[in-house]
C-alpha cells in the first residue's frame, strides 16, 4: 500500500514538474508579447508624426504659392512708355517705390495694397494707368498702422482712416487725361503716396489753353491785316 502510494506520489511530483515548466514556458512566452504590441504603438506615432509632417508641408507649399502668385502679377504688369510717362511734377520725388507707371490700361478693376513694403509704409503699386470706367480697389494689409487714401489733387478721393487687415476702399475713374495724385495723410512724409493716371486726351484745361492761343494768333492776324489795309489806301489818295 505505501508503496503504491509512493509510486503515486512520485507520479504527482513529474506531473507537477512537467506543469511548472510548461508553465514558465509559457510565461516566457507572454513576456515577449509587449515586444509585439509596441511595434503598432510605434506605427501610430510615426503615421501621426508623417500626417503632420504633411500638413506643414502643405502650409507652407500654400503660402509659397501666394507669394509666387503675387509676384507673378507684378512681374505680368509693364510700365507705360516713357512718351507716356505721366508728368506728375515733383509729387512722386520722394515714393521710395516709384519706378514708373504700371500699364494697367484694358483691366476692369485694379488692385492696391495699402499698407505694403517691410514697413507697412506704402502704395503697391505706386502709379498706375488706366481705362476711363475702370474701378481701383485699395486693400488694407493691415500692416504699418492706420492708413487712408485722401486725393490731393484730381478726382476726389477720401477713405476712412484705419488699419483694419482686409479693408477695401473703391472708386471708378471716369475722366479721361485725368491726373489723380494722392497721399496716406499719418505717412505722407515718408513718401507713401500714390498717382492714378487715366488714359485720354489731354484734359479740357489743356484744350482751353491752346484754344486762347488759337484766338490771340487770329486776333493778330486780324490786326496786322486792318493795318495793311490803312496803308495800302493811303498810299492810294
């Protein structure tokens, strides 16, 4: 009897044995489990960390391209020939942007930003020509502190004073061989001011001048023929 007890015992015991080391076998095999799992982990991070990387790209290909765009139009724009270079007197002497007048003629509506240059202390563009019946647009870049757009001689011009980013002020320009010169009243002595030149014929002021001439020149003619003819009946009697 004690020794079939024994027998059992001793087959108990190699069960047990067998059990634990199947047991550790597969505890091992847990414990190299969270090595598997972290691998997703890991995938999630680096798909979030791309997605953003992404985004940024975006972001920043989106404002080259706005950049680019702008540049673009400024390059697309000509100035006007210098036999029709407006003559704006001594007005545009001090505009550090001047360069000419940009050729904007055959446009509906023109665009100027308020508030340009790395200051924020300018017109952009300076000085344009345009189509009689063309509308000009002036945008607050919001940039430079509070700017208006006050005519100073030519088409009246008065905007409110602010420095709101996105503001507009319109007016369509209707007299043809008009000259519209204007100023940022707070900056016009940093030289932000602008001109608007309107395609046409000189300008009834001109016409009337050389429409008196015209006059005078007759009016002489007219003279020295009534003193010919004095003469010629004298000679007569």
């Amino acid at each position: 009897m004690s020794r079939k007890i024994s027998e059992l015992d001793r087959r108990s015991v190699l069960k047990s044995t067998g059990a634990a080391v199947i047991g550790m076998t597969a505890l091992a095999g847990c414990a190299d489990d969270p090595e598997e799992e972290e691998e997703p982990v890991d995938d999630g991070e680096d798909d979030d960390l791309d997605e953003d990387d992404e985004m940024a790209d975006d972001g920043d290909d989106d404002d080259l391209d706005e950049d680019d765009d702008a540049e673009d139009d400024e390059e697309d724009a000509e100035f006007v020939d210098d036999d029709e270079e407006p003559d704006y007197g001594e007005f545009m002497d001090d505009v550090p942007n001047y360069e000419g007048t940009y050729d904007f003629r055959g446009e509906e509506s023109v665009e100027v930003a308020v508030g340009a240059g790395d200051d924020g202390l300018l017109f952009e563009p300076a000085a344009i020509m345009v189509d009689p019946g063309t509308e000009v647009v002036w945008e607050w870049t919001g940039q430079g502190g509070e700017h208006n757009v006050e005519s100073e001689e030519g088409e009246e011009l008065e905007s409110d004073l602010t420095d709101e980013e996105g503001f507009t002020y319109e007016h369509t320009f209707e007299e043809e061989g008009e000259v519209t010169l204007y100023v940022c009243t707070p900056h016009e002595a940093q030289g932000k001011k602008g001109a608007v030149a309107v395609d046409g014929e000189m300008d009834d002021a001109e016409e009337g001048d050389d429409a008196d001439m015209d006059d005078d020149a007759e009016e002489v003619d007219d003279e020295e023929n009534g003193v010919d003819d004095e003469a010629d009946d004298e000679t007569e009697d």
